[in-house]
C-alpha cells in the first residue's frame, strides 16, 4: 500500500509486518479518527490546522517503518532473543498506528473539558482489548496475544527496551510526526527538524546479556538533530500549542462543560447532548459504545443546540464559540504573574464580574501553562561515544545543558472581551 503525505511525501507499506496497517484502516474505531482534528479548536487560530487524528496515525506509523528499518541495520551483533524480528515490527507499527485511537472530540481539549473522566490512554485501551471493537477483532486474527502486547507497547512496556522507547519517549513516533505535521498546517516553520538525519543517527545502547539495549543516538553525527528536535517542540508550544487565542477557546468550552455539569445535577435536561456527554458530565464515565459515537461534529452539532437553551450563561458561552466570539486574554508579566499576586488579579478581576452580572467562575480565568525545555533526567535516549561510552543528551550538548532545568511559563487572565478593559485598568496594566 502506498499513499501520498504532505508531510512525508510517499508513505509506502509494502512488507510482510506491514500489511497490518492496510488491515486495520478499515476498521470503525481508526476511521472515526477522520472526524477528529489533531489540534482541537486550534484552527480557530490557525486556519489551516485542520488535520486529523487519522493522518497523524498512519504518518506515526509509517515513521515507526523508517525506525524499524534503521534499528535492524544496528542490531546484528545482539544475541537473537534481543533483535527485532517481523514479529516485533508488526507490533512497534501496530502500536504506533493505533496510539492515539483513543482520543475524544477536539483531541487533548476533550479531556481537560472532562478532567473526572478516563483519559485518551484509557479509552485506547478498552478499544485494543475490548472484543466487540473492530481493531481487537483484526488484531486477534493475527494472534489472539496481539491486542494485549499492542496496548502494553502503547503504554511504553516491552521487552526490548529500544523499540518502547520509539513509542514512548522523548524521541518517539509521535512526536516525530505530530510535530513536522502540525508546524506544516499551522504554517509556523519554527516545528521543523531534520527527520531523516535524526533517523540515519540512531543507535543501540550498551547491551548486556539479560537486558536488551536502549535507544541511543551517535553522538559525533547525531546532536544537531536532536538539538533541533528539542528547540522545534519548544517553539511549537510556545507558538502554538500555548496560543492566546487557542488557549482562551479551549477555556471556553471547559466553562460550557462545567456549565452543563452543574444543570445536569441540578435536575436540567438538556436534548442537545449525545449520550456520552451526559454520562460523562453526570458520572465521569461512559459506555464505549457510546464513547465511539463522539467526534467533532457531534461536538458542534451539541453546542449548536446548547446555543437555543433557557439558561442565559450557557446559551450565551455556546453563542460566542460557536460565532468566534472570543474570550480576551491579559498577560501577567514578572511580579504581576507571582503565585500571590495572580491570584489576587483574578480575585479583582472576578469582583469586576459580579458586578456586571456575570458568573466569575464562567467568565473569569486564570491560565497558567508551564512547559520543561528539556529533562536532563530522561533516560529514554542516551548518547553514544566513541570507546562503547555512552552519556545523556545534557552532558554532550552545550544547548542542551543550557536548556536543563530551565521552563517557559505563561501566566494569563482569560476574560470575558466587555470585562478587559475594566480590568486593565483595576490591575495597572
């Protein structure tokens, strides 16, 4: 099988291990993946991010290819009970296909709306081992044990140290993708990297005879690429990911949720709402059939509907999503952006609210993103030297020792646009 990419150009599956993709694309829990966009309500922002979790699943797969490819060039000298055999392949693409599989309606954002509720890594496993889905179906007509060993690879758990990591790690599939996908969506050219030097780079770790290798990187070729790695998944999240506007609309539909809970347990009824939701706004739980019923669409179809409601907040919230209406945003700066002292902005801001009639804890937020620019504690990836030494990324790398322990934090107000002025003003700004 091979199908055209923007981002990876040709993307081939055309071995023996990789026929499980083609099998598996067909199935309704992967192609329900097509009605889920990979970035949320970010293309409220960027109006080209529209690209789905389904794109993203067959991209990580086919890097999972590419990865596999480059490890069986470097694991000749390993005993044979450590090498990646077919076997093992069909699992590292299986795994890195259906990764994501379990993600709700507006991707991550769906699960901050829900925080009470099980999150994507959970839901990816009732549909791997669940019987009745699709994907366990196709799987156990492979190997009964496949729906298992994929979701324990999901998790980061194998046997051979250095195809979990590829999964989950610093420098795993998904990351590889996502990133170079949602920097050519978003059109921020900040997110990309060199992919095929990173790859030509990889390496095993120090072997012994119980414990497969780690994944590791040359060290004499391959920092350039993780330096850019590294730097492209910060300016990701500081351009995009960590957005003024992305962030105030995902604040927005946290409130309709929040909104939608407390009628719920007041005793409302609110017909706009699939099933799913109100299972889990009620109980923080849901059945998976019902789960699988959820995507976008049923997502703006149910706020479409919440714009007709009695309740006065939540029609309103529902009426400015759905319109574009924003919420505005006001940056806490130095001492301002304090524990105490944002804190006491909002406490002002929320007095300013009350005043004009509007429910603080719907039009009033404090948002406070915080991203590591780089864990001189990971261990996923070591950096091979000369000799059979190895060291981490941090004690090789000028940038990266640098980049250590430091994080970007932003400290922000999400207000209702008729309370920002009024409350520039009240906090000095």
């Amino acid at each position: 099988m091979i199908l055209r990419d923007p981002v990876h150009g040709l993307v081939s599956f055309e071995s023996d291990e990789d026929a499980i993709v083609e099998a598996l694309l067909g199935a309704r829990e992967l192609q329900r993946l097509r009605h889920i966009r990979q970035l949320g309500l970010t293309s409220l922002v960027y109006p080209g991010a529209d690209h789905t979790r389904f794109a993203h699943a067959v991209g990580a797969a086919f890097v999972m290819t590419r990865f596999a490819s480059r490890l069986r060039q470097e694991h000749g000298a390993l005993p044979f009970w450590q090498r990646l055999t077919s076997e093992h392949a069909r699992e590292g693409v299986a795994a890195a296909l259906l990764h994501d599989i379990g993600h709700g309606p507006f991707s991550h954002l769906f699960e901050e709306a829900f925080p009470d509720g099980p999150r994507h890594e959970a839901w990816t496993e009732r549909i791997l081992l669940d019987p009745a889905t699709e994907v366990n179906q196709i799987l156990c007509r492979v190997d009964p044990t496949l729906p298992t060993r994929v979701s324990e690879l999901v998790h980061g758990r194998h046997r051979l140290t250095y195809l979990a990591r590829t999964v989950s790690g610093t420098f795993d599939v998904d990351r590889c993708d996502y990133l170079l996908r949602d920097a050519h969506f978003t059109g921020v050219s900040y997110g990309r990297f060199d992919l095929d030097w990173l790859i030509r780079s990889l390496r095993l770790g120090a072997a012994n005879e119980e414990a497969a290798p780690p994944l590791a990187i040359d060290g004499t070729r391959g920092m350039p690429a993780i330096e850019s790695f590294i730097l492209a998944r910060f300016f990701m999240f500081q351009q995009v990911y960590f957005h003024k506007a992305s962030r105030a609309s995902e604040w927005m539909l946290r409130s309709i949720m929040t909104r939608v809970r407390q009628l719920l347990l007041d005793g409302a009824r609110l017909p706009a709402l699939p099933r799913g939701i109100e299972d889990l706004a009620r109980r923080g739980d849901t059945s998976l059939d019902e789960y699988l019923k959820l995507d976008d669409a049923r997502m703006w179809t149910a706020l479409a509907g919440l714009c007709e409601v009695t309740d006065e907040p939540l029609r309103d919230l529902c009426q400015r999503l759905c319109q574009r209406r924003l919420f505005k945003t006001i940056e806490l700066y130095g001492p301002h952006g304090g524990k105490e002292a944002r804190e006491r902005a909002r406490e002002q801001v929320e007095d300013i609210a009350r005043e004009r009639g509007l429910a603080p804890e719907l039009y009033v937020g404090l948002d406070v993103t915080r991203l590591a620019a780089f864990d001189e504690r990971d261990t996923s990836l070591s950096v091979a030297l000369p000799g059979g030494k190895s060291e981490s990324p941090a004690h090789v790398s000028f940038l990266l020792r640098r980049l250590a322990g430091e994080s970007l934090e932003q400290v922000r107000l999400i207000v209702a646009p008729e309370l920002r002025e009024a409350a520039r003003e009240a906090l000095r700004l």
